[in-house]
C-alpha cells in the first residue's frame, strides 16, 4: 500500500519524499479509530466488566427489580475473574535464549529488568485473557546509551490493522488525552509520528524515522485463528453460566430475605393492634419479627407458614459451577464444588492436565510475541537486524505443579544419567537467570579452590567415569 504521510511517501518499505500531507495522516487515524467503536469494542468493555463484576443482572423480570429496589444486593460470583487469574498465574517468563544455548541470554534478561517486564509481561497476559489482546510497543531509549523501551498497552488505547496476506501489522495508532488535548502516535513501518487533534484534523508533531520496514508494535493475542487473528476472550463461552449463576444466587438472597424466615400470619387483627405497653405503634421489624404477639380477643387466629428451602438453589449453582469449570478446563476444588480433597500429589496434577495443556498452548502465541518483542529491541539497540534472533525461544516456567522434592528427584536422575548438563536441571528445578549465573560463579570459585572437588565432579560424569575407567 503506498500513501503520503508527514512528508513522505510510503510503500511500507521505502520512504522517498513527497508533498505535506497532514490530511492524510487525518484519514489514516480515523481508519484506526473505528476500533474504537462497534461490536468488538462493545465485546470488550463487556468483559472488562465481567472481570470486575460490574455486568448487570441477567435474567431478572424488570417488575421485580422495580419491586425489590435497593434492599436486595446482586450478588456476584466472579467466576470469570477466577477463570483469567487461574491461567495468568501460570503464564511467568523466565527468560529469552538463542538457539543453541542453554542459558537466557544476560542482555536481553537485562533489557526486560530495566522496563519493568516482570510486571508488565503480567498486566499484558491478564488483558489478552480478558480483552483477546494487548500490545506491545518498542522505542528507543531516551539517551543514546539508554536501553530499548518496552510498553505494554491496553486495546483501549491501541488499535491495529493486519496486512491481509501475510496477517502481521502494518499500521498502529495509540489515542489518549492529557490535559485538555487528544493526542496519539502512529506506528508505520518507516516512522512513528506523533499527532495532535486539532481544528477538526490530525497534525503530525513529531517524527521519528526508524525505517524499520515495519511499525515496533507486537500483539499478545489470546486463541488467535487463521480468519479472527485478534483472538476471542476467554470469557466468550463462560459469560452465560456466569449470567444463570449469578441470577440464581441473587434469587438465593431474595428468597432467604422473604421466605427462608418463617413467616406468621394473624386473622381479627387491625394495624392500630400492634402497639407496646404505652400504646405507642410499634416498628415494622417487630411486627414482622414477632416480638409482639398477645391479644386477648378470642376471635384472633394467628399461625405460621413453612419456610423456604434454599436446597435447590444450592443444587443449581453447583451444577452451574460443573459447568463453568468444564468450559475453562479449571480442577474440581478450584469452585469447590466437591468436598473431597485430592488424596494425593498424583491426583492434584490429574486433575490440572486440561488446564496445564490449556496454558502450554498460549506459552505458543504469546511466546511468539514476546520474541518479536525482542527482536524489535535488539534493533533499536544495535541499528541493525539481528539474523540470530530469528530463532529466538521465550523461556517459560513450568506451568503445572509438581511438588519441589518430585521435581528435584527427576532433574537430578536426568543429570546423573548424562542426559541433560547442569545448567538445564537448575532451570527446570525453576531457578531464574541471574539465580544460575550466580551459581555458575559459585561453581568457578569453587573448582578454582578446590582442584579434588572438580576433579570428582567431573569423574560423576557417566562418560568421564568410562574414560578413566578405561
């Protein structure tokens, strides 16, 4: 696609000069805009809201609400709260390495410090589960010597268009307000331009002309597919069961305010009879609560009706639970809807196999992402593409739950059995990259005072051991 943007022509490859055309840069951020409206951004202030637990009440006759008014709280189960939490907390970097290596690579582990990633990688993930995606932008530090600037940001700021053919961004645009103004940077692939809303048009600012052939934008997208390449939230398929389990628990509060209380009943009695010893009216609370029930006519007949059971709104809300926890593959005791506790390590990650597998399988997308991420940093740090970091690999940790002393046992049965080196079973024993430096110093210092200490690890080496044996 070719356009005039800021000065310049672009192909979204090669930027030659051409006339001012800020009129330009006015329509290519209304087309970004539009994101900004129609179903997919209703779609996602809806599951922001169930997120928080703001969504109104479904499934609820206006008339009663009317009637009910302010005496009744809705009650909520977050269960889609629960659901995004449970897989955000699985989804933790660890590091980046090249092919080839064992270990993270110490300056790209230093980039991500230096930006917060730790937090943000987190915030990111969380907004991908509930809004389809987030973004990812890359800068330039603010001093030469300062490193890349990595920001994570929300969909309700960002907007992205995809080229249809190969379905990677070709166009970003972020919109925000500060102070009174609209402002937002368009990402093209030749420059970033700084724009201003003025006077009923977009006037570009500033440029920065990075000519990286692509806009420094990445997208960490939740169950991406081959025609919906923005993703789906995670609470597409849950939303509804939240909906019917909400309205049944609100239903549970209503009842137990109305009829789990046993209610009375009185015939020959007027409003002006329920009154204290000093003749003075008393309070409806009373009245209802029976503090007051005495009267020497005996005509009156008084009684009580049965009071509700709330069994069955138990009983639907836990096949409501069975539900939900079927729909975001979560174990049985994450809704606790069994009162039987796992017996046994075993049975604890049986019974997490869907939702470890669940989590694997975005360890792919969003693992992609981040190692796009990365390589956008290595260019604004290097100025030149790095050929290596085609074959970059995020590093994850371990998903599933194993308890330390099966996890220590297997890693350490693999290293004495040569098949995997030391600095490979610290990792999967789950120790971060500055952790396995540290101990590979350790190692060093070790080794250098002590020459018997190296020389008999080295002899536990199964094939060292067969050399000297021999």
């Amino acid at each position: 696609m070719i356009y005039d943007v800021g000065g310049y022509r672009y192909d979204d490859q090669i930027a030659v000069p051409a006339p001012s055309a800020d009129k330009t840069v006015t329509g290519l951020v209304r087309d970004l805009e539009s994101s900004f409206s129609g179903k997919q951004f209703d779609d996602m202030l809806r599951a922001d809201a169930y997120y928080e637990g703001e969504q109104p009440l479904k499934y609820m006759a206006p008339a009663l609400k009317a009637e009910i008014g302010d005496r009744i709280t809705e009650l909520v189960l977050n269960w889609c709260r629960l659901g995004a939490d449970a897989y955000e907390n699985r989804l933790d970097v660890e590091g980046f390495r090249y092919a080839g290596s064992s270990s993270g690579d110490e300056n790209l582990a230093q980039i991500w410090q230096a930006n917060d990633c730790d937090e943000q990688s987190q915030q990111g993930h969380l907004e991908s589960l509930i809004l389809r995606r987030a973004y990812v932008i890359v800068g330039s530090g603010d001093a030469a010597d300062d490193a890349p600037i990595i920001s994570v940001e929300s969909p309700f700021q960002v907007a992205a268009q995809r080229d249809p053919r190969t379905r990677r961004i070709v166009r970003a645009l972020k919109r925000w307000d500060e102070n009174g103004y609209r402002l937002g940077s368009l990402y093209l692939p030749m420059a970033t331009l700084g724009v201003v809303w003025e006077k009923g048009q977009w006037r570009v600012t500033s440029r920065d002309d990075h000519e990286l052939g692509r806009p420094p934008v990445a997208a960490l997208v939740n169950r991406p597919r081959l025609l919906r390449p923005d993703g789906v939230s995670e609470f597409h398929d849950i939303i509804p069961i939240a909906d019917a389990a909400n309205k049944m628990a609100t239903d549970m509060m209503v009842s137990g305010e109305f009829h789990a209380m046993p209610r009375r009943w009185a015939f020959g009695l007027k409003e002006e009879d329920f009154v204290d010893e000093s003749g003075n009216p008393i309070s409806v609370w009373k009245q209802m609560a029976g503090n007051l029930w005495a009267n020497e006519d005996k005509d009156i007949k008084v009684g009580q009706f049965p009071e509700a059971d709330l069994a069955v709104f138990h009983s639907t809300i836990k096949v409501l639970a069975q539900l939900a926890s079927q729909q975001l593959a979560l174990p049985p005791h994450y809704l606790a809807f069994t009162s039987d506790n796992p017996t046994s390590a075993d049975a604890i990650r049986s019974s997490e196999t869907q939702l470890v597998k669940r989590v694997e399988r975005k360890h792919t997308f969003l693992g992609g992402a981040w190692e796009d991420v990365m390589r956008l940093v290595l260019r604004f740090q290097t100025g030149a593409w790095d050929e290596g970091a085609k074959q970059l690999e995020t590093v994850w940790r371990d998903p599933s739950t194993p308890t330390i002393a099966q996890k220590a046992d297997a890693a350490v049965k693999l290293n004495q059995a040569g098949i995997v080196p030391i600095e490979q079973t610290r990792e999967d024993m789950g120790y971060t990259s500055e952790q396995r430096r540290r101990m590979a110093e350790m190692d060093a210092e070790a080794a250098t005072a002590d020459p018997l200490l190296n020389a008999t690890r080295a002899l536990q080496v199964p094939g060292n051991a067969a050399a000297s044996n021999g």
